[in-house]
C-alpha cells in the first residue's frame, strides 16, 4: 500500500475543496453537533477517555506505520498531523463560537500546523501571494489561506 503525503491528503480531501454549504461540510457539521449532543461534559469525559487511551497506544506504534483514514493510506505520523492541524484550526473556531480566547500552543504543536498551511497556501495561491502577504503588506494578496 502507497501512502500519501499530508500535502496530497489535503489536495484530494474533499472537503477542502468544497463550499461551506456542500453536503460534504454539512454533513461533518452534523456529525459535530451529533457528537455533542448530550454536552460539554459528556463530550470532555469522551475527549479525555479518548486522549488516555491514544496516550499508550501511540507510543508503541513504529513511524513508519501505515494507517487507512478515510480510506485513503497515510503514514501515521502524516496522519497524526493532519489531526493536530484540525485541533488547532477547530480550537479558534470552537473558542470564538463561545466568546473565549482562542488557545496558545506550544512551539512544538503549532510549528508543524504552521507548516503545512504554509505549504497549502502557496499550493492554493502560489509563491508570490505568500511571499508578498508575509513581508509585503502593500502588495499582498486579500487572502493567503490554506484551507
């Protein structure tokens, strides 16, 4: 089994590629709000019990490990950033739909977050958009988002 590159996840991910109102994004709002049906603490007592076991379960999986999501294969640590760029992206998200703070997060989570909406913005816009909306404010682009 070949496993692709979190660059080319995020190429073929449909939702990435769709409107905000496709069925595809509809539906992943739905599962959301299925998911947290019976509350805040129902769905932090699933989050933590989830994280536990992840915990012990990860570290005793090789990095070069291949893993099926979404039926399509991805190396596990390629995968498990896919994972970290979506809590992260989720968390502002989450945090201005409550009124709180968005989260900081350490040099070592943010980072590789970093990198790869970096690397999907000039996928998306090109190395001149990126290059001019990150040290020439005069000439960048109206939007250099990634995703």
């Amino acid at each position: 089994m070949v496993a692709m590159s979190v660059m080319e996840f995020f190429a073929n991910a449909e939702s990435f590629q769709a409107d905000l109102d496709a069925q595809i994004n509809t539906m992943i709002r739905d599962n959301g709000e299925k998911a947290a049906s019976d509350g805040p603490k129902s769905l932090v007592a699933t989050v933590e019990s989830a994280i536990a076991h992840q915990r012990d379960a990860l570290s005793a999986e090789p990095a070069d490990r291949v893993v099926s999501f979404i039926e399509k294969p991805m190396r596990i640590d390629d995968f498990l950033l896919t994972r970290m760029l979506e809590l992260v992206v989720h968390s502002d998200d989450l945090a201005l739909s409550v009124g709180l703070p968005t989260p900081a997060f350490p040099p070592h989570v943010f980072e590789p977050v970093l990198d790869v909406l970096s690397r999907l913005a000039v996928a998306r816009h090109g190395q001149l958009a990126v290059l001019r909306a990150l040290s020439r404010a005069e000439r960048a682009p109206a939007t250099i988002a990634g995703i």
